[in-house]
C-alpha cells in the first residue's frame, strides 16, 4: 500500500524559506515521476513541480527560480525547497506521481506566507 506523507511546512514571513519533504512508502516511488502541487483558498490543485526518476526538473513559471524540487530515491522522499516565499504562495501543499492518482494523496502540508 502506497502513502504518502507531506511534512515541513509552517508560518512564514514574506521573503523567507521553507523545506517540504514527502516520504514515501512502497515502491512506487522509485519507478516514477514526482511532482508536488498546491491548491491555495477558493483554487483547483495545481501541479508547480515536477521531477523525473533521473533528469532535468520542471517548475511552473511562478516558482521558477525560487523553488527547487529534488529526490532521494534512497530514502524514498522528495523535497521542495521554497525561497523568496510570497504571501500568493500560501496554499496547502501535496506531493503525489505525475500524473498523479487519487488514491495516493495525503493530508498535505500548510503553507501559510503572511507577516
């Protein structure tokens, strides 16, 4: 059985950082692509990230440059490390596959950027 488990997230000021990790049980991991989304207040869960099992990292165009995903494949978790946080970047946050199946989201991580 497949789960996925979101933790790191917290308050933040404008300006600051944060580092989610999602780990993994089962192994589905190693043999797919991940990808973190967010769905922020009154929104649809969006993709924003992605990683392959070994390649190049795709972002969306808005956190392009001040977010990084990447992957422990050893450890089973992926992480998402998040600089410059801005307050529209307030959502809560989910990993699963790409694409990614219902079964396997988690409860999430908040996010909450705001001084």
């Amino acid at each position: 059985q497949v789960q996925l488990v979101e933790s790191g997230g917290g308050l933040v000021q404008p300006g600051g950082s944060l580092r989610l990790s999602c780990a993994a049980s089962g192994t589905i991991f190693s043999i797919s692509p991940m990808g973190w989304y967010r769905q922020a207040p009154g929104k649809q869960r969006e993709l924003f990230a992605s990683i392959p099992i070994r390649g190049s990292t795709t972002y969306a165009d808005s956190v392009k440059g001040r977010f990084t995903i990447s992957r422990d494949n050893a450890k089973n978790t992926v992480y998402l490390q998040m600089n410059s946080l801005k307050p529209e970047n307030t959502a809560v946050y989910y990993c699963n596959i790409l694409p990614p199946l219902a079964r396997f989201w988690g409860r999430g991580t908040q996010v909450t950027v705001s001084s």
